[in-house]
C-alpha cells in the first residue's frame, strides 16, 4: 500500500529491524512522558488561516548560516544509521542533498566524515559529542572542517546517555560489523557489550561530564566553523548560548532520550526565540512530522526544524528512496500548509497564523 505521510514508516521499520535496532531508534529516556508530549504539544497549536489571497506562488527556500536550502526542513543527527540500512548515512546524504537541505551528521555515526563528503556535494552540518581526551576533539573537528562541514552543532544535553530502559533490557550494543567511524583509528569505534546498555557504559567512559561555558568558547579557539548549541530548553541558557559565541541554538531535547519531562521543544521554543532577540536563529527538533507541524515551528518564530527518527525508520524501509520520501511529503504537506493559511513565503508565516492552548485564558 502507497505509504501517504512520514509516520507511517515507522510501523514498517519495526517489521524490519532486529528489536534491539528498532528499541534504540525509537525509545525515549525512563516513563517516555516527554516523548509521548513532543507529538502531542503540537495539537495544541490550532490555526488561524487567512483566506483569499493569491497563493498560486509558494517560495519555501530559506538561508541557513548564509546556505541557501529549498526549504526550512533539515536532517538532525541520529547516530549509527547503518544498522537500519547498509547504505547508512550515504543514503541520508545523498537524499538531502538532492532535496537541498542539509544533513546533519553524527559524532557516533557509522560512516566518517570522510566518507560521507565523498558522496558528492551538499550543505553538511556535523554534530560533536565532546570527548574527555580534547585531542580526540580537536583532530576530529579539523576533519570535519576538512571535508567541508559548514557548522559544528555541539551537544550539551548529553554529559551523561538518558536512560533508555529498552537499551538496557536488550544490552543494546553496536552489532560488531559496525563501527563508529569517526573514531575508528584512535581505538574509540567499538562498544564494548556491558552489563547494561553498550551505549550507556561507552558515554560513561569516554564523554567529559565536565563540559561547560567555557567549553563552548574553546571550540571557538580551535575552529572557524559556525557553532550551533544544541539541546538548550530555557531563556536562560538562550542567553548563555549568545553570550558564548554561539552563531545560532536549537531547541531540542535529544529526541526526549535524556531528560525526561522536560516540556515538548515547540513548547519551550518560544521562551527562547523571544531570549534570543533575532540576534542568533533559533532551530528546533523534536516530534515534527507534518508540514503543519514545520509551520507551527516557525510560527512561533523558528528559523528551521530538523527532523530525527522519520530518518532512521524510513531508511530502515527504502533507503535512500525512503529519506527522498520524507522530505518529499514534509516538503509537500508544509506547502500546502503555507497555502491554507495564505502564506506566500517564510516571512509571511506570523505569530497570528496560529494559536496555542496556553494563549488562551484559562
Ligand atoms: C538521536 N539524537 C542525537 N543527537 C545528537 O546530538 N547526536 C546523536 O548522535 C544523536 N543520535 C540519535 C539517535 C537516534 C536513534 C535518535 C532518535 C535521536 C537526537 C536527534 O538529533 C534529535 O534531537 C531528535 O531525534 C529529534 O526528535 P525526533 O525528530 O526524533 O522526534
């Protein structure tokens, strides 16, 4: 049967897998509360469209840190993607760059920077887990910015792995014809099977807890790319963020893998837009997967979204095919959305395009 919207892949990803796989893809941090609320915070953001206006023309492109993309809908970093299709991450880059956006690629992914740049061309993120041994960060920065990364998104909702409780019931571990490629020479590419989860043990032994602000100014100390602060929730550390260089920040909650109940990111996304003062752009993941749901986002004044698990699971059931997919339909829904509401390009999208559950009086 025609698959006809992005969540319908999941369903056949998990025919697929090997439960350990699908689990690890598709869990979220202990009750699971904020995973089930990143999707359900959305329905309560309703519309307010605005009728008879000329919507034959719809430009959906947008610039990304001076990048010119096709529309505000991007790949976030989701690790080890060759354990739902042997193409893994080049499948994933080859499908956002012939979408013109771009893909953000793991610390912890199966293919290396290296490898992924020889795809061909396309507008590449790479996202840093900061390691406890900062020669480890340095060389792998430079490689990054070697290969021609455009930006470091740095994540800092990380300096412990949530816990995953499916991950620790099934020992998840990188299945051993893997390996975390962008560590394969420096002995740190395999996951050694713990008591728990594999994942869990090799964070606890190899990821600086101690990571902090003036982290973020060091990373500026040893490259020139743009950096991105993922993981920020409160107008706090919006501020913090800018303060510490950052050149934009996104809204995330990992997925809802790490802290749970944390509020869904479209609920926190506007505490930090209004912090941020237009001075950085504000991005967010977590739960997008309806065009409504793009517009929604940059409603309430995001510059982009990215998306995470419609990834993994749609390369699961067509590789490539499968990601072109989703990008295809978001890119299609968001379209139409655009038209319902009477909105022409992105900067016509305004707050009055929407309504949320907590404008109203209670
Ligand atoms: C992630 N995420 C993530 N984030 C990160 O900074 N580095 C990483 O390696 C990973 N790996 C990863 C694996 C898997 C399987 C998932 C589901 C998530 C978090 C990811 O970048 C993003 O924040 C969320 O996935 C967005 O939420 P949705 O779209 O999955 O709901």
């Amino acid at each position: 049967m025609e698959i006809t919207n992005v969540t319908e892949y999941e369903a056949i990803a998990k025919q697929k897998l090997p439960k350990m796989v699908y689990d690890y893809y598709a869990s979220g941090a202990e009750d699971q509360w904020t995973l089930a609320e990143n999707r359900n915070a959305f329905t309560k953001i309703l519309f307010r469209p605005r009728i008879l206006i000329d919507v034959s023309n719809i430009d959906m492109t947008t610039t990304v840190l001076g990048f010119k993309l096709s529309m505000p809908i991007m790949i976030a970093p989701t690790a080890m993607q060759k354990m739902a299709h042997p193409e893994g991450e080049y499948a994933t880059a080859r499908a956002a760059s012939a979408a013109g956006t771009i893909m953000t690629l793991s610390s912890w992914a199966t293919s290396s920077v290296e490898e992924v740049a020889s795809t061909g061309p396309g507008i590449r993120f790479f996202q840093l887990y900061v390691y406890k041994d900062r020669h480890v960060v340095a060389q792998l920065v430079r490689r990054a910015e070697r290969a021609g990364f455009k930006a470091i998104a740095l994540t800092v909702d990380t300096p412990r792995l949530g816990r995953r409780e499916a991950d620790i019931k099934n020992r998840f571990t990188l299945p051993p014809f893997l390996t975390l490629k962008n560590f394969e020479g420096l002995d740190l590419g395999k996951m050694d099977e713990a008591s728990d989860s594999g994942l869990a043990s090799y964070v606890a032994g190899q990821i600086d807890r101690s990571l902090s602000w003036k982290d973020v100014k060091w990373l500026q100390t040893i490259t020139q790319l743009p950096i991105l602060v993922k993981g920020v929730l409160t107008a706090e550390d919006a501020r913090l963020s800018i303060q510490a260089g950052a050149a934009g920040i996104i809204v995330s909650n990992h997925g809802a893998r790490q802290l749970d109940y944390v509020p869904a990111t479209i609920m926190a996304l506007e505490e930090v837009v209004k912090a941020a003062q237009g001075r950085v752009p504000v991005f967010l993941d977590g739960g997008v997967r309806r065009g409504t749901d793009v517009f929604k986002a940059l409603a309430l004044g995001a510059s982009g979204i990215f998306i995470g698990r419609p990834v993994v699971f749609s390369l699961a059931a067509e590789g490539e095919a499968g990601v072109r997919k989703v990008l295809k339909m978001l890119r299609e829904e968001f379209e139409l959305t655009m038209a319902l509401s009477g909105c022409r390009s992105l900067k016509e999208i305004t707050r009055d395009h929407i309504v949320t559950e907590w404008d109203l009086p209670h």
